[in-house]
C-alpha cells in the first residue's frame, strides 16, 4: 500500500498532516504502508514516524532533521567531504569570544569575509564582512538575538565568484542546474529577491560539474530533494565546485514556474515507486 501525505500526490490512501502533530490515526496507517510519500515541508515529528515504521520514505529527509540550521551544514559538508569555503561554526557568542579573545583587534578571518546567522532564508541573515566597526555590530546582534533564544552563526571565507552562483536543484534522479547572476554594482547576494537574474545556458562545463558533485553528494547523504547554492572561485583554470548551502524549500521560477516542478517531481515519485535507484542521473 502507498500512504501519501502530499496534497498533490494522489496514491492508495491519502492523509493530510498540515498544521497538526501526528496521531494514533496517522502512525496506523503509516504501520500498513510499503511506500510513503511526504510533503516537502513536513515537520520532524511526521518524518520520524514514517522512517521508524517504514523503510521507503520519499523525501528522504534524514540529513536536514540531523544537521540543522546552516551550522549542521557546515558540519554535512566537512563529514561527508564535500568541497566547501572554509567555515568557523559558533553556537554563541560567548563560545566565539572565548576562542578569539583578540577579535576586535584581529578577526578570525582576512576581511572581506562573510557571517551568516544559522537561520534565515533568501541571504536575508547573510552579511558580507568589509570593516571591523561592520563585524563588532554583527557580534552585538548576534548577542540579541541570543537573548531571544536566537543561537548561533558561522564566519565563512569570501569566495569571488563574479557575482553569480550556481543551483542545482536535486529531484528524485533529476539535477537540474542554473546560474544566478547579480548585476547591479554594489550588491553582494545574488538571489532573485535582491535582483538577481536567471541564466540557464552560460558555462556548461561548469554546471556538468557542478551537478555531478551534487549527484555524489547525494548518493553519499540519501538526498533526494533539495536546492543546492555552489561557487565557483574566479581565476582558477579549473575551479572546484563548492557547496555553499542546502536549500530544503527552493524557488520554482528556474524549474519553469510551480506547474513544471510539481509535473517534474510527481514523475519522479512515480519512478521512485515503480522501484528504481531514485539517483544517478542528471538531465
């Protein structure tokens, strides 16, 4: 029996679990299931029912819900040896001040550098790092917002990358890949909400790339659907890919739009029922 918790994925029974923990109801039918299927924003408590009841689960999901925030992806990357900007992880300040007590004096990192917050989405809590008097105020926000039950940021080295970055969105067995590239002067993030725009078609040796060290990565975690962010450092002759983040909810609009990606990931679920390795190829 396939048990369906996505609202746009019609199996042999179908529950929705939006907006409420999981019940008794729930966990019985999960019990009966040979295949589940999850929605993309399914809580921890729905995830970790189905995959201690069931052993086809799709999204599989165990990476996000054991590494969290933008910390546990700092630590993904160094476990599973994905190539990746250097990063220093702190959980609070005090932690950080307590291994740089001269900080003030001399940051842990050549400037510019970039500190990120362990939350956030869209590089809204993604700061680029040009002076000391900018890193002292981020130290102090990051302090309030401890006091609010906020913890957490990393600093990371600054990669030129010539204002773009690579996605590649993972599907089932599908990589799909695209640039993002920044034009206006001035502007560090490179995300559609801040004015970036799309390029499909630029550097297709690059993007190869790019998506088979995505496919490795995801063969080696279990990943099955995400949006991961890579750069590529400027003025090497052959640049390595490097894994910036993991997007657990990514933006359709380099996917075609909202309709293509829910045709695009209700064919892979089906393949994925049908039996096959939901990995390994790329488009």
């Amino acid at each position: 029996m396939i048990l369906s918790f996505h609202p746009c994925f019609v199996a042999d029974r179908n529950r929705i679990c939006a907006g409420r923990p999981p019940d008794g109801e729930d966990l019985a039918q999960i019990q009966k299931a040979d295949r589940i299927i999850l929605s993309q924003g399914c809580a921890e408590s729905l995830y970790k029912m189905a995959r201690d009841n069931c052993k086809q689960v799709f999204p599989n999901y165990d990476v996000r819900f054991a590494y969290p925030g933008k910390i546990g992806q700092a630590h993904l990357f160094k476990e599973f040896e994905a190539a990746h900007p250097f990063t220093l992880p702190f959980q609070k300040v005090a932690y950080f001040e307590a291994q740089y007590p001269f900080w003030e004096s001399r940051p842990p990192l050549k400037m510019p550098f970039v500190l990120k917050f362990d939350w956030g989405g869209e590089g809204k809590t993604v700061f680029l790092v040009e002076s000391q008097e900018a890193f002292s105020d981020l130290i102090a926000r990051a302090g309030r917002y401890e006091t609010t039950g906020q913890f957490g940021f990393l600093l990371q080295e600054y990669i030129p990358c010539a204002d773009r970055s690579l996605r590649v969105v993972a599907i089932g067995r599908r990589r799909i890949s695209y640039w993002r590239v920044q034009e206006r002067p001035g502007t560090f993030q490179v995300s559609l909400v801040e004015g970036g725009r799309l390029d499909a078609g630029s550097d297709p040796d690059l993007q190869q790339a790019a998506r088979e060290a995505v496919d490795r990565f995801c063969h080696k975690t279990g990943i099955d659907l995400a949006g991961f962010d890579l750069l590529f450092r400027t003025g090497e002759p052959d640049p390595t890919p490097l894994f910036l983040e993991i997007n657990w909810f990514f933006g359709r609009k380099g996917l075609g739009g909202s309709e293509n990606y829910y045709a695009l990931l209700t064919g892979e679920i089906q393949r994925w029922i049908e039996g096959n390795n939901p990995h390994g190829e790329t488009p």
